[in-house]
C-alpha cells in the first residue's frame, strides 16, 4: 500500500504494484484506511482515573502513566505472585510488539498468562496443523492459486473477506477453468461464484470430509506412494473410510448424494487442488479435527509439498501469523517454540538472557479459562492491547463482570472509547500501523515492513515502545532497552528455529526496506531465494517437522454439537462478517463510504422461518439463548437454509445497547485448540414491538 502524505496526515492511499501479494490491489477497507487515522476519538494521550465506575478521565503524561502501570503491576506480583497478572494481545500489532509483550510476560514476569485474539480466530488452524504437518502456518505459497485446477472452500467467505485472494481464485477459473467446491450453510457471495456449492448443515464438515476420503479411496485416487513414504498412520483409517458412505454422509449433512459424490468427483479429476478455510472451520468445538480431516484429504492424495496444492488456512487479521510465529498465544514461545518443551525453553531463555529454569512449563490458561480465572479473582490485573474483548469474546456479560472484578485494567489502544476501553483504569495511546515502524508477515509466511509515514498524534506511541517502557520501569531495564522495532527485530531473527523451518536469517529491517517483502525461510546468504514450499528441499526431497519426517493421519469422527437446538432454542445462530466493516467497527466505524454500504446490524433468517414468525424485512427479532438476548431487526431472504440465522459480529454496545451477539453465543470450545464455538449456537427467536432507540442507533461512534 503505498501513503499519500501532506504535512503530518495521510490524505490518499493507493494500490502498490510492486507488492508481490498484492500486485497494487486494495478492498474497501484497504483504499479508505487514511480515514481511520486521524479521527476525533483517537487516543492521544494516557488517561487514568481512580474511581473506575463512570468516574471521569483525566489526561496525564504518557511517563506518569507507564510508571503507574509498573507500579501497579508490580504491587500485584507482590502481594499475589506473578499469575495474579495477565496480558491480551492482537493479531492486528507489529510483530516486534507481540514479541516484547510474551518476552515480558514469560521471561521477565514469570508467568504464562498471556494469550491473544488469534484464540478466537487461528488457534485450531494451528493447532490442526501441528498434529497433522509437524508445525503450525500453512505449507504452500499464495503462489499456488496460480497453478491449482480446483478450489475446495469450506467455511469461508473469501469474497468478502479476503476480496483480493478472491479475485486472485477467480482469475485462475476465468484463465485456466479451475473449478471451485464452496462449502457453507449460506449462499454467499463466495458460494454465487462456485462451480459446486454445497449448504451443509452448520456443524457438520467432518463427515463430509470423511465423506470424500470414502469416496476418493473407492475411486482410486489414493496416492499409495505418497502415504507409503512420507506418513504415518495411514493403517487407523481404515474405519473412518467405512464409517462414511455417501448416505449416511447426506443424512449427517442434509446434502443430496449425488452433490456429494459430484464433489468427491471433481477432487478426483483436478491434478492439483487446493483446500481454503477460515471460520466456517476454526470457530468449532471440532476446530482442530475439522483440521485434521482437511490434511487428511491432501495427505491421502498426495496433494501437498507440490506447486498449486495443499491445505491452506486464510490467516484472519493481518499479522496473526506473526504473532504465532513469536509464541504469543499461553503456550507458544518465539519461533514456534513450545512452553511444553525443555529444549525450546532453554532455547528462549539463552535468548532471552535470562536464568535457566526460568520459563514456566505449564501453558497459562487460553482466552476464554483467562477470563474466567479473573471473574473469579485469581488474575487480578489485566493488560489489554489491541483487541475489544468485551464484545468479541464468546459469552460477553461474564468478560464484562471479569472485568468490572479486576484490581487494575489497562487498555492499550487507539482508540477511545470502545466497549473494552470504557472498564479501564488506565488507557495508554498506541499508535496506528502508519505511524510506527514493524512487521507483519502474511499467510504466506511473506514478511512486509511497514515504514513510519506519518508522526503519531501527541502522546501515543509505537505499542513495542509503550511496552517495553512500562517493562524498564518494572525493573527489568536488562532485557528491554530496545531504540527501534529494528533492534527487537535483529533478535527475533536470532530466535530462528530450523527445526519448525522457521528461518529467518536472511530477513533483517534493513534489507527488507532495501528490497521489500521477503518470504521465511530464508538462508542468510546472499542471493538465497525462499523456499516457496515449506517442507520441500530444492532437489525435491519431502521432509515434515515431526520426529520421523512424516506427516500423520488423525481418524476424526464427525461428534454432532456440544450444544444442540431443542424446543426451547430451535434455531442455529451463526455469526460472521460483512464485505465493508471490519470486527468492532473502531476505525470502520468512521468511515461513511463504508457505513452507507453496510449500515447496520441485521439478522438473516429464511424466508419461510420468516413466515412462521411472522415477520418482515426491518421488524425486530428477540434473540435469546441460554446466556442472554439481544434484540435485531430481521432480513428474511433465501440465501440461508431453513433452521438457521446468520447475524454479524460487527455492532455492538456503543452502536445501540442490546445488539452484542456475544451476549447469547457459547465458550463451548475445542478441546486441543480452546478456540470458542462461535458459529454455532441454539437460539430462541420471537417477534417484539420495534423500539424507538434501537430504530435511530447513532451511526457514528459516541465521543464521550
Ligand atoms: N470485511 C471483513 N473482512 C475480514 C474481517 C472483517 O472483520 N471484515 N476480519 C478478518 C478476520 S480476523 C477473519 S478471522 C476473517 C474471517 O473470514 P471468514 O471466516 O471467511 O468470515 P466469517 O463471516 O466469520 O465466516 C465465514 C463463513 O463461515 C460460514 N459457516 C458458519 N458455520 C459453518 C459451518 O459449520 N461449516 C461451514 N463450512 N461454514 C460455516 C458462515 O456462513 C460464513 O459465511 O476475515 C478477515 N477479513
Ligand atoms: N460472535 C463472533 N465473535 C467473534 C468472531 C466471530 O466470527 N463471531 N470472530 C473472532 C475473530 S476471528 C477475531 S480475529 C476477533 C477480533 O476481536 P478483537 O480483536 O477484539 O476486535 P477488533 O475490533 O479488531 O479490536 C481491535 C482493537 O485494537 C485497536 N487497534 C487497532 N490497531 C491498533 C494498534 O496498532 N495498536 C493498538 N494498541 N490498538 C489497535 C482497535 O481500535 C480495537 O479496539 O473477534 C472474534 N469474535
Ligand atoms: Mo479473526
């Protein structure tokens, strides 16, 4: 993307050409970034105030802030130990912040009680891929779209959520014929442009998947030289192939046997394909098995380690795969190190220089059992940055009550306020991507550095700096007296692990401002080119991460929901995303362009639950489940099948009061993964009398 600037603001953005991700196109999102940058409710400076209860802010010097936070901190470790305090990081920072922050938390402050939103968006992504491939991140290469004869899209809507992919897909059908299987319960935008679209009952892709082995086997495209060579296994799977015939797989999925099978058939015909997911599959309390059963596929096929195949996760916000990278979910530690083992701990800690013994081996409690040990006054001081979780953690009402119970919250934002901003006792002003040096890397395992193009408004600074400020005044001065992003970058780079083929040696800020983006793993000498193809050595030869060099077979029966419709909750609400806003609205939120195309919350029902309930286009839905209600205006249509309910996540509390869908959704989560069940939960839906508020929610964000 390349900035515009005039004086000290951003006033255009355009498409860069020479992005090899890219190639210069930009989403709605994308062009009208500049936006966001400079708007009324940017965080500016540090506030504090000492009654917490709708007590006011007062401004206070960014220094005094970070001390206060330090002491504060340092009170608590004090009377309670280390794992009264927690931190809850992003997906949308800087990968130096996101490594700074897990430094602090596990190095220095002694506890593993940091996780971050990627719990709600990769973890079974990651988690999947560890058990199947070795290591987490994806195998192959963007640059497999051009050479793949079919698209496998299961719980995805690419086509407003990762629009440029999209096109990049759409390309590859218009010039090459590809063919596309998309896979969801609604008719979506990405489902319009498919060759074979299959509206599988929410819950329940693991039979599919397990569905198309059966098929595959029978049909012979099972590559036995593949299995023979470079698996393990293969000898468990045999019940899972039995198990799924195509008519149990139609009844499970409510899909005719002949779209299964004319599935089944199109994978069997296309030499090389890819399979593309995002939440439709992660967001289960099955998230890693739906993984599982996804590698199974390729591995069976052979379709993985070769140009135009494999699994492919589509990452969510822009640097979750960095913050993976660096370990900052409550198990992980830089370069895909593991709490769990020794060697990697000893690893960090020699980086880290500090004692050994010092990393604890327990992974600290993922987002949801976080939340949960602070409601019930175990963790008694949280750190929140770049991330609302107030409204986009499962359950809100309890995250809120956590909350309200904490001893200290500090909120590093910015913007404010948001839903999570308004139960502070400290804010702390980060700075927005344009306005501090870092880097991200993408599903590609491609690392952009994004420059400074703009100075940050008055107080706020870069997150890493913020950080490691707050870290100093702790008294840990030793391992945080980084001058620039470059710094923690040249140790980052210094944490490479071979072992998960995560180098980085030949990536350092200097050179990727000299030649822009560049792809781990990369070897330090000169004119080394990445392996575009991750467990794949340039003279052919196949080698996964795991201690055999094999990749392995996970029989994963499909279980139905943990949590199922009954009389009393009959419908299946789903959540998700829209083309034109993204998560809690805090920058799209200013932008009218954006507003007037999708302008508010809405529940999509079918169009004959919409008889039965008697309802319109605009009438006012309760939607209630076991954990509270909300209350949304109905879009009855056809696009979704009957029994279901689609709403966005994107408006909540400062849009109107009622209208949260994580007021009613579960924290039934995966059991490896803990990634909450998002796109599942039974509701009860019922016709009430409009509400003048809710009819005239305010379209801007209060400022107050
Ligand atoms: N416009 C926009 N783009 C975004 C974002 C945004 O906020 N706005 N956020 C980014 C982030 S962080 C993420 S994680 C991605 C998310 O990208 P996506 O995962 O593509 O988006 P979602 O709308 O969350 O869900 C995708 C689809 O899953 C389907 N689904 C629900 N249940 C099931 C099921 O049981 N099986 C199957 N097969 N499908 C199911 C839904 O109908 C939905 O169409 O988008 C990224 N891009
Ligand atoms: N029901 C339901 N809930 C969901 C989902 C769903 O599909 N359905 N999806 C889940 C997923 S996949 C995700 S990724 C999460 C997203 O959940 P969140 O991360 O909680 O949502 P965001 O609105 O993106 O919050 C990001 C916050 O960081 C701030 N911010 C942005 N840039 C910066 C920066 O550079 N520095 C600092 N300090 N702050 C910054 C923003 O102002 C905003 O307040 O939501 C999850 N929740
Ligand atoms: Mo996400």
């Amino acid at each position: 993307m390349i900035l515009h600037v005039d004086g000290n603001r951003v006033t255009r953005v355009s498409g860069d050409k020479d992005h090899p991700a890219s190639f210069g196109s930009l989403c709605t999102k994308g062009s009208t970034v500049h936006q966001t940058i400079h708007t009324p409710d940017r965080l500016a400076h540090a506030q504090r105030r000492a009654v917490r209860a709708g007590g006011p802010f007062e401004r206070v010097p960014l220094d005094v802030a970070t001390q206060e936070v330090a002491d504060r901190l340092r009170g608590i470790i004090a009377r309670h130990g280390p794992d009264a305090v927690a931190l809850y990081v992003s997906g949308q920072l800087s990968t130096e912040t996101q490594y700074v922050a897990n430094k602090l938390v596990k190095g220095f402050i002694g506890t593993n009680n940091i996780d971050s939103n990627s719990r709600l968006c990769m973890a079974s992504a990651a988690s999947g891929y560890k058990l199947s491939l070795g290591a987490d991140g994806p195998p192959g290469h963007y640059e497999d779209f051009e050479h793949a004869d079919g698209f496998l899209v299961v719980g995805s809507n690419m086509a407003d959520c990762h629009p440029i992919l999209y096109q990049r897909m759409k390309r590859r059908m218009r010039e090459a014929g590809a063919r596309l299987i998309v896979v969801d319960p609604r008719r979506t935008a990405t489902a319009a442009g498919a060759t074979l679209y299959l509206p599988v009952r929410p819950g329940t892709d693991l039979a599919l998947l397990n569905g198309w082995l059966h098929l595959l086997v029978k049909m012979g495209r099972v590559d036995h030289d593949f299995i023979a060579r470079h698996t393990d296994g293969w000898d468990s799977m045999g019940e899972i192939i039995d198990a799924y015939p195509p008519g149990r797989v139609a009844e499970i999925t409510g899909l005719p046997v002949d779209d299964i099978i004319a599935g089944a058939k199109i994978l069997a015909d296309c030499p090389r394909w890819m399979s593309l997911w995002t939440m439709g599959l992660n967001q289960s309390a099955r998230g890693t098995w739906n993984v599982n059963a996804t590698c199974n596929l390729h591995l069976a096929t052979g379709q993985i380690c070769r140009p135009g195949s494999g699994p492919f996760s589509l990452t969510g916000q822009p640097n979750a795969m960095g913050g993976r990278e660096v370990g900052y979910m409550s198990g992980g530690l830089p370069g895909f190190r593991s709490v769990h083992l020794a060697r990697d701990r000893a690893e960090t800690e020699a980086l880290w220089q500090i004692a050994p013994g010092t990393i604890r081996p327990r992974p600290g409690p993922p987002a949801i059992d976080l939340f949960h040990a602070m409601d019930r006054g175990e963790i008694k001081a949280l750190w929140v940055i770049g991330s609302n979780p107030v409204v986009t953690l499962p359950n809100g009402t309890r995250v809120r009550r956590a909350l309200e119970r904490a001893e200290l919250v500090v909120v590093q934002d910015a913007y404010h306020p948001t839903e999570t901003s308004r139960l502070a006792h400290i804010l702390l002003p980060g700075t927005v991507w344009a306005e501090a040096e870092g880097t991200m890397t993408n599903s590609s395992r491609m690392v952009t550095l994004m420059p400074r193009a703009v100075p940050p408004p008055a107080d706020a600074r870069p997150d890493w700096w913020i950080v490691s400020d707050v870290a100093r005044r702790m008294g840990f001065a030793r391992g945080f007296s980084y001058g620039s992003a470059a710094e923690i970058h040249a140790e980052i780079r210094a944490g490479s692990n071979e072992r998960n083929n995560h180098d980085l040696r030949g990536i350092s800020h200097a050179r990727l401002a000299a030649e822009g983006p560049l792809t781990w793993p990369l070897a330090p000498a000169a004119g080394e080119k990445s392996t575009l193809r991750r467990y794949v050595s340039a003279d052919g030869r196949v080698r996964f991460p795991t201690e055999s060099g094999r990749a392995r077979f996970w029989a994963r029966p499909y279980v139905p929901n943990a949590e199922l419709p009954d009389d009393d909750y009959p419908f299946v609400l789903m959540t998700g995303r829209v083309a034109h806003q993204w998560h809690t609205r805090t920058k799209t939120g200013h932008v009218p362009s954006l507003n007037k195309l999708n302008p508010g919350p809405f529940l999509e029902i079918n169009a004959d639950d919409a008889v039965g309930l008697g309802v319109g286009e605009g009438d006012l839905l309760r939607v209630a489940s076991r954990r509270g209600e909300l209350r949304l205006p109905a879009r009855p249509g056809t696009n979704i099948q009957p029994g279901c309910c689609w709403a966005p996540m994107h408006w909540n509390d400062l849009f109107a009061p009622g209208i949260a869908v994580n007021q009613v959704t579960s924290e039934n989560a995966c059991p490896e993964s803990h990634q909450p069940e998002l796109k599942f939960c039974p509701v009860h839906l019922e016709r009430v009398p409009a509400e003048p508020d809710a009819a005239q929610a305010h379209h801007t964000l209060a400022t107050s």
